[in-house]
C-alpha cells in the first residue's frame, strides 16, 4: 500500500479534482483505491456527491478519538473507490492539536490499520495550509504529489511547500516527493510556457510529463463526480489516466 498526499499551501491549484480523477483512474486500472478528505472545506467529498453533513463518522473524528479506528471512517462511493470524508468541524482540529501528544503523528497513527485493509493506493487531498494537518497528511504519507497552476503567482508558494516537507522527512523517513503536477496548463499563453520552463529548470525529472489542461468542464466535478465519468473522452479525462499511469511508474522505479 502507498500512500499520496496531494498538496500545495495555494487554494485553487487543482489539488482536489487532482486527488478524485486519479483515484478513479488507478480505480478502472484495477487498484484498490480509498480516498481521504483532510480538508475541513470537505470539497473531495461533495466531489464524491455525498453530503459531509451525512456521516457520524469522519476524518475529525479519528483526530478526536483516540481508540476509534479508521475503517470505521471509510464509506462506499458510487464508484470503485472508497473514501474517508470530512467535514467543516475539521477547521477546529486544526486548535486542538496543538495540545496533542505527538500531535504531528495522530494520523500517521491511524493510518496504519489501513495496511491489512487491502488498498493498493491511499490518496490524501491536504487543505491549503501550512498547519497541522497539513503536516499531520505528510507525516501520515509515503509520497507527496505538489499540483502547482500555471500561473506566475502558483510558483512562488512551491519552494515554502517542499522546505516543510524536508521538515516532516524529519519524523517521516519513508515520505519523498513523487513529482510537481502542473495544472490549468494552456499552451497559448506564455505564462503557462514560462512556468513550466521555470518549474522544470528547478525540480527538472521531478515535474511529471502529464499536464493538466485549463479545461472548463474540470469545474463541474464538484457536481458530477469524476470527469472520467460523464465525459470519458475529454483531454482531461484522458490527462488523468495518463498521469495515473505515469505516477504508478513512476513509483514502480522508485521501488527499483
């Protein structure tokens, strides 16, 4: 089992739509996927159409109850992929960990019954934050996944990402960056040229291949799921499979 966390501390990068359209795409590879909702804006769950106010148990209730397991949090979606939801009571998590024995490791904790549970993937969607969850995800995570826009103000928040995943690789040996996904790319402009240049001149084989196109039917995935789903021949649908099977090589060489 690996688990990726999907993170960068810029709201809007495609950091959710990212987590749900690969998890659908390793899903119709065959992969045993689940889903995990850390963001207390619990956008991947609406994503998923399920309602955050529906469940009694989620993410915040494995950070406030230490003998609750986490397969008590996980819930079927429509589709082949499983997911632990999350909820606007998350956004007070954020001030009670701050008190916590080993507060940067309570998920690590609970994560690790997830090894027995048979999932080949466990994808995190992190909240646009610098906090303790967000450090709590990385701790929790094998690989870490940075969806950065391609916009000139998206890179300036990249290198304050990785300095606090070097931090975290302090406690968590096992946590590497897997690569930088670039999103709402757009080939006409300069711009999206100019970061792409920029991003792949730093971090070059680090920068995944894929790009993910500015496509406006992207923002219809909170309503209607997975774009692989309603559209399966859009260039972003057919992006996302793309970059899910660069990433499972891309983790295959690792494994080398």
């Amino acid at each position: 089992m690996i688990k990726i966390a999907f993170g960068l501390q810029k709201g809007g990068v495609g950091k959710t739509t990212s987590t749900i359209s690969t998890g659908y795409a390793l899903a119709k590879l065959g992969k045993r996927v689940l889903l995990v909702d850390s963001d207390p804006q619990a956008n991947l769950t609406s994503s998923c159409l399920l309602d955050p106010r529906s469940f009694n148990l989620n993410i915040y209730d494995l950070f406030k109850k230490g003998s609750l397991k986490a397969s008590n949090a996980i819930v079927k979606t429509q589709w082949d992929f499983d997911l632990i939801p999350s909820s606007i009571v998350l956004a007070s998590a954020e001030v009670e960990l701050v008190s916590a024995f080993q507060r940067e490791q309570v998920l690590a904790e609970k994560f690790q019954e997830l090894e027995g549970l048979g999932y080949d993937y466990v994808l995190t969607d992190s909240p646009p934050s610098l906090g303790l969850l967000t450090v709590n995800v990385l701790a929790a995570s094998d690989r870490v996944v940075m969806p950065v826009q391609c916009q000139l103000l998206s890179i300036m928040g990249l290198q304050a990402f990785i300095d606090v995943v070097e931090l975290v690789q302090k406690i968590n040996r096992t946590l590497r960056i897997s690569g930088v996904l670039l999103t709402m790319y757009d080939p006409r402009t300069g711009v999206s040229r100019e970061v792409e240049n920029n991003v792949r001149e730093i971090l070059g084989d680090l920068v995944f291949d894929t790009r993910i196109g500015n496509f406006t039917a992207l923002s219809n995935i909170p309503r209607r799921g997975p774009i692989q789903v309603w559209e399966p021949k859009h260039p972003a649908s057919q992006q996302y499979n793309a970059f899910a099977e660069e990433l499972i090589n891309r983790l295959e060489q690792e494994s080398h």
